[in-house]
C-alpha cells in the first residue's frame, strides 16, 4: 500500500514522540469538546430571520422597483 512521505514521517514522529497525541487531544478540548446547551441552540434556531431565495438580490428588490424620477 502507498504511503506517502508526508505519512511516514508523522507516523514515524508520533512514535518517537507520544507526549504530542495527548497534547492534541488536549489542546482540542479547548477549542471543540465543549457541552452543547441545547435551550441556547433552540433559541437560536427560532430567531433566524428568513432568507430571500437569492441571496444577493437583498431588500431592495424584494420591495419593488424603485420609482422613476423625471427630469
């Protein structure tokens, strides 16, 4: 099976260096593991304000042409 050198070294790295996995795991609990408050996620959910079907036509557009001014 192919591994590639960018593979080799890290497998190679992890196992001269094991302490570097649990610093992953660690340092990833900080950023990502953290415990979901589903009331806030359900509030959330409820206060989105519905979007346009085209996101770049905008509020413009969605109330009509603008009226025309003659010179």
């Amino acid at each position: 099976m192919y591994q590639s050198e960018f593979t080799s070294f890290m497998d190679e790295f992890l196992k001269k260096n094991p302490e570097v996995a649990n610093e992953r795991l660690e340092n990833r609990a900080v950023w990502w593991d953290k415990p979901v408050d589903a009331e806030f996620e359900k509030q959330a959910r409820d206060s989105k304000v519905k979007q346009n079907g085209y996101y770049y036509q905008g509020y413009f557009y969605s109330n009509g042409p603008a009226k025309k001014v003659s010179l």
